[in-house]
C-alpha cells in the first residue's frame, strides 16, 4: 500500500480515471462526416453535427464494432442490449444542447486490466464500463481577445468511455493504467493513442482518507492529455485535500483543471451528479441489440493482446517480466524483437532492441516503424558477435554505421577491416610485449589482485584496435601470468 505522509499522520489516496478514447474510424457515431485530425476548422461538420433543425442520428455500425473489440480486448462483458441516452447540459460548442451518450445500460461492462509496475509487480484495476457517446466541438479562445470561436469539425467524433474502479492507490500506478490501457487499444486497432492530438484524454478522480476508513469526497481533474500531466496533477491534489482536512476544513466535491505551467489544480465548477444532466432514452435511437455470434466473431479475431504476448515472451525466451513488459508495450517493437529474436540468443537480442536501438530512436525522436536499421540487418549484426567475426565493442560501432548509413553490417566489417583477430599466434604476440613491458603490473597479479587481468586485457584491445577476440585473450593472459 502507497501511503503520504501528512502533518497529522498517514494517509491514503483513491484515483478512479475516465478516459475518453476517440474511436478510429473515418466516419463520425451519428453521421458520415470525416474525422481527420488536422482539417481546416468546420470543414468537416455534416448538418447532424451542427444540430440542423430536422436532422436524424443513424448509428455508425462500425464505431459500434471498435467498440466490441475494445470491451473484449478488456476481458469485459458485452451487453447484447444497449440503449443511448441523451445527457443534457449547455455548452457553446455542443450545438444539440445535449450529448448523445449512454447511462444505465452502457454496451461493455465489467472487466480489468493488469497494471505492470516497478520490479515486475503487477496489480489488477477493475473497469466498471465503457460506453460510446459522441464528442462536442472545440472553443478556440486564442485567435481574438474579445471573442471565442467555435470549431465543430470534432463534434459528433465517436469517443469510448472507459471508466475505471477506484482501484489505484498512487500516480505511478494510474501512469502504468494509462499507459497499458493505451497499450492495448493500439494492439487492436481501435484508438491510436495519440494524447497529444487529443485521441485520449482523461479525467481523474481523487480523494484521500485515513488508511482503513471510509472514501473521502472527490475532485474531478478535467481533460488531462498527458502521462506526466496526470501525475502531476494526482500528486498535488492529493497534497492539496491533505491540507485542507489537516486544517480542519472540508473538501468540497468540485470539478478542477489542471495548469501545467504552474504544476496545480483549480477550481472549475461545482461537481454534476447524474441526476443533474437529467438522462433519458433519446427518442431518435432505438435500443441497440447485438447478435452474439457476431460479438463471437470479433472475440475470434483479436490479435494477441499484450499480457498474453509478456506472458509467451517470458516462456518461450526466457524473458524476465521487466524485458518482456517493455517489448510488448507497443506491437511493432513486439513485432520487430520476434523477427530480431528468431533462432538467436533472445537475451541478446532484447539487449540490443531495447539498449543501443532504443536510445538511437528516443535520439532521433523515431518510431521503430521508422528505424533506419531493420529486424533482419539488426539480427546479421549479432550473427557476426555470435560467430566469432567481429566483438560487441566493435559491434556497437558497426551499429552506428548502420544507423547513419542504411548499410548491412557485413559490408561495413569488410569495408572498414574490423574483422576480430582470432590468430593465437598474433593475440601472443601482443600479449608477450605487453607483459615484458609492465612488470610491477604482473606482480600485482601473482600478489593476488586479480582486477589486474582486466587492465591487461585493455591494453591488448587497445594495441589491436578492439579486433582481438576477448575471450582468446583472457585465456592466453592467464596462462602466461600464471607462469
């Protein structure tokens, strides 16, 4: 249990996330309009997003299928029967007046995910429901001071709202949450992910209370769009209410957001309850009944999910969960490691993909989709270490050759003459010379300080250019200082 210390003694903090995670697909919930992220303000905005007088919503089938996959991606249960709600509030860039969404009777239910944490531990969050609704437009408050504009291009965008227990008890753990959630909703293809275009945001819910005791009153955090932000935010609310209640005041249930330049949260209005939005069956959209063959068509055809893959990953090469809970948290790194991995020491090879490729990436700000070195040229290279023509020092080098030059590691052994000498008679050589010359070195040795042998094996790499195989001077080195 994660515990803050507070003046008065310890305390405990609850979080419960929303995320509201934007369907892809090319159509909107309730229209055919476009939802291409970048388009020019209100050029995508069909007469039933601007709430034309008259205008019908009829049901995007295909929003409603991401929506299966996405639930049984969960482990959650499908509801066969769904009904749609209207949830009235105003607001300037909600032209209906209201968001079609859904309430009592939402399409998933029940299910989890398993958070993976520091150390390889791993904790089980409840979700306790995901439900379409579509999403309002954008107020622009930045383009004239004394007026806001109203960009409707998002309006009517079918979003999923994954709603999860009050389960976490820190902002690590709600980070991991996010983060595997986003995980998998990429492995299924049914939200890109994307915080930072505003594809998946979340409200959070924090209170704090005596370890033991009864929930506390909770504060909503709004539209959060990012890992760090989150955190953040959940670290100095909960400072925040531990204040407060140590200084004898209340909390009050609110709804706040959250200022990343100053690192707080603050006011925004006073929390709504359901009842305030006063939910009701929209007239214009009947119960939504699925076919349960259907809903088992689309459990057959999920991909391998990311617990199941960490889990194959730790089997069959002998993974440790850390390594396999890194591999598997995006599917094409997944992807590329299997392909690196195949018939290869796959400790190797996660060494090198999350080592030496990884660093290249983050340096480069790439994705692996984009790496300039591939699965296969990546997997020559650790042939060459493997079978003895070039060692790892060396190979590091060759790396990023590689990298900058898209040339197969072979050619650039040849090219530059980094082949590994493995000719004993020249490796002793070197060796002879080295020892005649470092006498109050070999009597450290034969004085028992065996750190000695690693000095001496530099000196060897270093008269060679690295290319003496390591392993053939470490057993030459020995022989001749044990004489």
């Amino acid at each position: 249990m994660t515990l803050i210390q507070g003046r008065t003694g310890e305390w405990e903090c609850v979080i419960g996330l929303e995320i509201h995670a934007q369907v892809i697909s090319k159509a909107k919930l309730f229209s055919g309009a476009p939802t291409d992220f970048g388009a020019e303000p209100n050029t995508q905005v069909s007469f039933v997003d601007a709430a034309m007088p008259g205008m019908l919503p009829v049901i995007n089938g295909f929003c409603v299928e991401q929506a299966v996959r996405t639930g049984l991606g969960l482990g959650a249960e499908i509801n066969l029967v769904s009904v749609f709600d209207r949830k009235n509030y105003f607001y300037p860039d909600l032209p209906q007046g209201y968001q079609i969404s859904q309430f009592p009777r939402p399409i998933v239910g029940k299910g989890s995910i398993t958070l993976d944490l520091e150390g390889g531990e791993t904790r089980t969050v409840g979700i306790t429901r995901l439900h379409l609704e579509q999403d309002a437009g954008k107020s622009l408050h930045d383009r004239d001071p004394g007026a806001t504009y109203i960009d409707l291009n998002r309006s009517g965008v079918a979003l999923m709202e994954i709603v999860s227990e009050p389960d976490m008890r820190s902002a690590a753990e709600a980070g991991a949450y996010i983060r595997k959630l986003r995980s998998i909703l990429r492995y299924l293809g049914t939200c890109d992910g994307n915080m930072e275009e505003g594809s998946l945001r979340a409200d959070v819910n924090v209170s704090v209370r005596r370890p033991g005791e009864e929930l506390g009153t909770r504060c909503e955090i709004k539209n959060v769009n990012s890992v760090r932000f989150v955190q953040q935010a959940i670290e100095y609310e909960a400072s925040r209410q531990i204040d407060i209640i140590e200084d004898g005041g209340e909390i009050a249930q609110e709804t706040r957001l959250f200022d990343p330049s100053r690192g707080e949260t603050r006011a925004m209005r006073t929390k709504e309850e359901s009842h305030d939005y006063r939910y009701f069956p929209d007239p214009d959209l009947l119960p939504l009944e699925l076919d349960a063959d259907w809903v088992a068509g689309i459990k057959a055809s999920l991909p391998e999910l990311p617990e199941a893959k960490k889990a194959r990953f730790m089997a069959d090469f002998d993974l440790n969960a850390y390594d396999a809970g890194v591999l598997v948290a995006e599917r094409e790194t997944a992807e590329y490691f299997e392909a690196v991995a195949e018939g290869r020491d796959a400790k190797a090879c996660a060494n090198w993909v999350t080592g030496d490729l990884f660093a290249a990436l983050n340096k480069a700000g790439l994705g692996i989709t984009d790496a300039p070195v591939t699965a296969s040229s990546l997997g020559a290279l650790i042939d060459l270490i493997d079978d003895g023509t070039i060692s790892r020092r060396i190979a590091k080098e060759v790396f990023e050759t590689m990298w900058r030059t898209g040339n197969d590691a072979a050619a650039i052994v040849a090219e530059k003459g980094l082949e590994q000498i493995s000719d004993t008679a020249a490796i002793e050589a070197e060796i002879d010379t080295i020892i005649a010359a470092n006498p109050g070195q070999v009597a450290e040795f034969k004085g028992g300080n065996e750190k000695v042998i690693g000095w001496f094996v530099g000196q060897v790499m270093k008269a060679t250019g690295g290319k003496a195989n390591p392993k053939t001077v470490n057993e030459i080195l020995r022989k001749k200082l044990a004489d």
